[in-house]
C-alpha cells in the first residue's frame, strides 16, 4: 500500500514554479501575480487564504490580501472584483468563497473576467473545461488529476467512481477523467445522496473519488481490494486534544480502508496542498498568456 | 414493453407551443424568430435545417434560413454570425453543424452570443447548464430528459448508463441526469470508446443512452430485462431499397433489445424529433427574454 503524498508532491511543483518564476524574471518577464478577496473571518476561509499567501511567496508570486467585512454589500464586492479585472498588474485573482448569505455568490462569480478566474468557476472556464478546450481547471480536480499522473495511476480503461456531485469538485472531475486522452479515458460514475445501495458501486471502482464532505463514511466494505483511493473531504471535527480543537477529517475511515489499498491520499497532507498548487499553476498560466 | 413515441410527443409540445405563440400575439407580444446558417449542401445536414424551419410553420415562429457556399471564408461566416447578434429582430439562432474543414467550429460557436444561442453549445451555456444554472439545454439531451418526464419514467435513484461521451449528447445528459432534482437525482456512468467490458457495465443499467453512432452496436446481451433504452443514433445505412438510397439507423437492435425492455424509443421516431422540439423550446425561451 502506497501513500500518495500530496504535501511532498505539491512541494516539489512549487520548486518547479518558483524555478520557473526565476527564469522568467531572468527574461525580463514580469512577476506572477495572485490577489484574493477574503470577505469576513470564517476561521476555515482564513486559513485557506492564508495558505494561499504563503504558497505565492514560495512560488516566488506576487500577491495581494483584499480584506473586506462580513457587512460589504454585494455592489462594493463587486467594484472590488471590477477594480481587479482591470488592474493591469493582477494576472488572477480569487473571491474565497463561502460568502455571506446576502451575497449573490454566483453574480460574483460571473462577475470575475475568465480571463482572471484562477479559480475555474466561471461558466465560461466549466465549459471550455468541459468539452475539452484550454482553460482555467477547476483546481481540486486537476490537483487530483496532477496526484495521479505524478504517481503513474493510469486512469485509461479504469472503472472511477467519483461519490459527491458539488460543482468545484464531483462534477469537473468526471468531466476531466472521461475526456479523451492520457489523463483521461475512464468509465466515469457519479454517485451521490440519492443514490441506493452506494457501497455496491463503490466496491467496483479501480479509482475511488470520496468528496462528499462526511466524515469517515467510505468505510472498508466500500472499498475493493488493490484501489485507489482518493479523499477529498476536509472537515473540522472537534477534538480536545488538539491545541486548535479540531482536527481535520477525511471521508474515509483511513485506518480501516488504506490496507486494502494499492495507493490512498492521507487528510491532511493528500488533495488539500495540491489545491493550492493547482491555484498557483493556473496564476503561472495567466500571467505566460499575459507575456 | 412500451415503445416511447418521439414523433407524437413533439407533435403534441410543438401544438402547446403554437398555442403559446398565439397567446403571444394576442397579447401584443411578438412572433419568435429563429435564424439557421447552412453552408454547404452536405445532404444531413440539408435535412436537419430544412426540419427545423418545417418546425418553425409548424409552432408558429419566423424563420430565417441564411445559405452560404462551402468556399465561404472563416471571415465571411464571422460577418453573419455577427449580423445576427446584432440583428433584434432575430431571437436566437443556430449554425448547423459540421462545417468545412477550414473553419474552426469552436471560434464560431464562441462567437455565438450566449443569449441567441439556442443550440446552448457556446462555454457559458455548457458552463451555466453543468453547475445547473438556467440557460439553453443542448437540444438532443434536454429533448431525452423531456421525453423520460413525459413518459413518467423517474431518473431518481436510477442507474443510468450513456455510451458516448459527445460534447452535444454524452457528456451533457450526464450533467443534466445527476443535477439535484426531480428530472436528475439518477447515479450516471459514462462510457466510450475506452471503457473494457462494456457489456458488463450496460447490463446493469436502468437506463441505457446508446449515443455513439455505431449502427445496432448494443445487442440484447449488452441490456438488462426490464430496463428503459434510449437510442440516440440516427446514422445513415445503405439500402437500396430505399427510394433515398438509405435508412437511418439506431445504435440499438432494436428488433433483439425491444422485447427485453421496459420502455425503447425506436429510430427514427424517438429522440429525434425530440431534438428539434427542444430547439424550438429554447428559442421561445429566448423571445420571452426579450419580452
């Protein structure tokens, strides 16, 4: 049974941008540059951005923190996003998303020049993305796509079973691993809450997905014996024991489920940091388009 | 076994848009108008546009067919798709497709305006149609889930199957069949070209979408008793019996597979004329945008 460690892998990709940031300056090119809108203090939205800032400097990115309080109107938020639309010197940016519920989250997410929408999330990026043209990849699935391709998993002919059907993460999945081509080709099955009887049709898949956002539920018996096992859920469960009071949980009861594993994603340290990297790469990608 | 009638289904939707209209124009509303580009003379593609503008008489809708030679320049087709954005008598339109193999078809669907194209192919339709925003369905698959509503066969819970992984039938039913809701909710597995033991995975479907142009490519062997099959495959068979010199062919034998199914829809007849109703639907949609 293999680890797949995303925090290694997601390190060495950052030592390949940053290799790539120095050449570029060498060329007299400019600096990549990421700024972030960050509405409120959600102690997990916090931490994301925080992570983000800190993967930009070790990119060798510029980047730029727009705090703004949970009480913004949505037209302010907006102005934000236009006045980075337009700033000359922003390659991407990103809104972090939950936003507070008098938000139209989507208006702003429409509202963002695919161009700039380092996130994916824009219809215009989700469409390109899936009927396979170049595009902003929504950053968890190509994270997840980047995972198995550094460690040789071939998703050719592969049976995938992806469980979670969220629109940053379940859905641009399927779409990239039914495409057609190296990174893609697999018989793709999306499973969700109305689906009967789940663990039959996870125990089929040679890749299983697990981004349901619920704590330990892909349990042994869902699993068949030599898959691989992705895990996508990152939630804080409360846990006195930790300074902080929470640790962060998975989807899959790891214990139980990685010794029938060929290979599995630990949480943390699995698809979380090669998020982040797909973020960073999708900036890198920008600013080349912007040269 | 109940034989799902494309023919008299569209019928009856394009005699409840006729009404529509009429109710429009009583009201002072105006008469939606459909534009079609055909260039070339290849024979389908003939048919398919000279249906679509029959569809128009028939639901009441203006049409407009605009004729351009196969020398057309990239340029040129540019021009008119441009006219017709522009146009405010035109309320949607469509450039059937293929075309020549020295235009680049993504460029012209991309230069579609969203809000005309009724064929919902342009990014931000397929982007807005994936995350289940409201927008123009791809015409062949909102045709499918219209079909399965008027029939009363539920898609909740179901194990769909689609063979065919097309930017304008497979991978769009599969977006639309796992949305959350009353005509979604379905388990989806999409397979192709690149999926091993595709028998194994067909039989087990409670709906089976055959949509990869492969003439009676699905035998009885590859269905499961009772189970609910639609034939997207309309592809053109010698036959000299014909006075046309052909006949359209299914993906499915039919004569084989129909006594083990539930519910089939036969070719021609089935999805179809389920198609050309769905464009007709998008483009009453768009003229009541313009309202």
């Amino acid at each position: 049974m293999q680890i797949i460690d995303g925090k290694a892998t997601s390190a060495q990709i950052k030592k390949e941008i940053a290799e790539e940031v120095e050449q570029r300056l060498a060329k007299g090119l400019h600096r990549p540059h990421l700024a972030a809108i960050l509405v409120g203090h959600d102690g997990g939205s916090e931490t994301y951005v925080a992570n983000k800032v800190k993967a930009c400097e070790v990119c060798g990115f510029k980047s730029t923190l727009i705090r703004l309080e949970d009480s913004v109107s949505q037209d302010e938020l907006l102005a934000h996003v236009e006045a980075l639309n337009n700033d000359p010197d922003v390659d991407g940016f990103i809104v972090q998303l939950p936003l507070p519920r008098h938000i139209d989250e989507q208006a702003v997410i429409e509202a963002i020049d695919p161009a700039k929408d380092v996130d994916g999330f824009h219809p215009v990026n989700v469409g390109r993305q899936s009927v396979g043209l170049p595009c902003f990849h929504s950053a968890t699935p190509a994270g997840i796509v980047e995972l198995l391709r550094r460690y040789n998993i071939p998703t050719r002919g592969k049976n995938v079973v992806i469980v979670g059907r969220s629109n940053i993460v379940g859905k641009p999945l399927a779409a990239m691993l039914m495409q057609k081509g190296e990174q893609g080709d697999a018989t793709v099955t999306v499973c969700h809450s109305a689906t009967p009887d789940l663990a039959s049709v996870t125990a089929k898949a040679d890749i299983l997905v697990a981004a349901m956002g619920r704590p330990g539920f892909i349990t042994a018996d869902m699993v068949a014996d030599g898959a691989t096992v992705i895990d996508v859920g990152t939630t804080r469960v409360p846990d006195a024991s930790r300074k902080s009071g929470f640790r962060l949980s998975g989807d899959v009861d790891f214990e139980a489920v990685a010794p029938k594993c060929t290979a599995i994603t630990p949480v943390p340290g699995g698809v979380g940091p090669m998020t982040i990297v797909s973020l960073m790469l999708n900036t890198l990608e920008a600013a080349r388009r912007r040269d």
